[in-house]
C-alpha cells in the first residue's frame, strides 16, 4: 500500500508560478494533493499554471501578486486563506530575471539593477514570510525559498549573488525565530537555465521539504 503524502490536504501559496520552477513545483504539489494558490505578476501565466494542476485532476488557483508592493503580497496571502481555508506551505520562485545581464561588477553596474534585484528576490521573499509566518506558526507550516548556486559562487552577477545570499541568510533567521513553533524553512539552490526536467526534480525536492523531508 502506497502511503498518502505528506502535502495531501495542505494548502499552498506558490509565488512565482507562471513559470519554470515555480510552475512545476505548483504542480508537483498539486499533483501530491495540495490546494495550490498559483501567484505571479504574469496573471496569465499564473492562470496557465492553475489550468495545469486542474487538468491533472489538481486544486488550482491563479492569483496576481507583485512582490514589490507590499499590499499586493498581503492580499495575495488573505486570497489563500479565504479560498481554501487556510496556508499550511510557501514556496518562493520569484526572481528578476529580466535585468540580469545589466547585473555587472559594482563600478559599472546601475544602482537602479541593484536595487529592482534586491527588492524583487530579497524583499519580496521577505514580505511573503510576513505575511504567511502568522498562519504558518499555528500550524507548524514550511517555508521553501528557490535561491542560486550565485550565493557562493558568481562573481560576475552581483547583485543577483547578494540577494540570494541573503535569501539563503532569511531561511536561517525563520528558522532560528519560528523554528520552536514547528516552522521549517529551507531554500534550494537549483542554478540558471535549467532544463524542464531539471524544474521537476526541483520541484520535487521543493515537496519533499514542504512535507517533512530533510
């Protein structure tokens, strides 16, 4: 008899679901039996990846959302309450991406890439975690953060390895501040241009770490 998942029954806030590893791991979860908020600044995309996961038979819904407006990631958040009763999970994909090649050394980068990356990767992950910390602690909830091998290693993309240090940096204060209420948090560190079936085994690990495993 094949035991039931872990995810099963739990509620998900994926932010950053339109596509790549956010897309598949909103999948992944789905497919494990989570109610799946699909949140991106994409609607469209955010739909698309809810008409996945109901295609497969999946609980999915598409939500807007945009990380740099801290009014938006609370809504998004109380959008995922009051649809399916609860947040049990969270899972951070979003990324800027888009700007990443004006992302230099710091004598020639703009501070305006510095800054959007910053905001975009660190902030958003930020305000995400306040405003799901308050219905995750109660029930002792996970968090999964989606960072870069940059943290340690890229020396050329600046501002994009600062930021995912500091994602990286995020998880261990969750965990040191919310760990004793049963809260885990974590964050992998899938790399850069990763392949369709690179996302799903991502995204499987993401699952994996949401349900428990270590």
């Amino acid at each position: 008899m094949q035991d039931t998942p872990a995810i099963t029954g739990k509620v998900a806030l994926v932010v950053g679901a339109a596509n790549g590893v956010g897309r598949a791991s909103a999948r992944v979860l789905a497919a494990q039996g989570a109610s799946v908020i699909a949140a991106d600044i994409d609607l469209d995309g955010a739909r698309d990846t809810a008409a996945l996961i109901n295609d497969i038979g999946g609980i999915g819904t598409g939500c807007f959302v945009d990380v740099t407006d801290e009014a938006s990631v609370a809504a998004a958040v109380a959008m995922t309450v009051s649809t399916y009763g609860s947040l049990d999970l969270l899972h951070y994909a979003a990324a800027e991406m888009l700007i990443v090649q004006r992302d230099t050394d710091l004598v020639s980068m703009d501070a305006e890439v510095w800054d959007r990356t910053m905001t975009v990767n660190l902030r958003g992950a930020m305000l995400s975690c306040k405003h799901a910390l308050p219905h995750l602690v109660p029930v002792g909830g996970a968090i999964v953060f989606a960072s870069s091998p940059s943290a340690q290693a890229d020396v050329v993309r600046v501002a994009h390895a600062v930021s995912t240090a500091g994602i990286e940096s995020l998880a261990e204060r969750i965990t040191m501040l919310h760990g004793a209420h049963g809260v885990r948090c974590y964050s992998v560190a899938p790399g850069t241009g990763i392949s369709p079936a690179d996302a799903q085994r991502v995204a499987e690990r993401v699952a994996d770490l949401l349900g428990g495993g270590s």
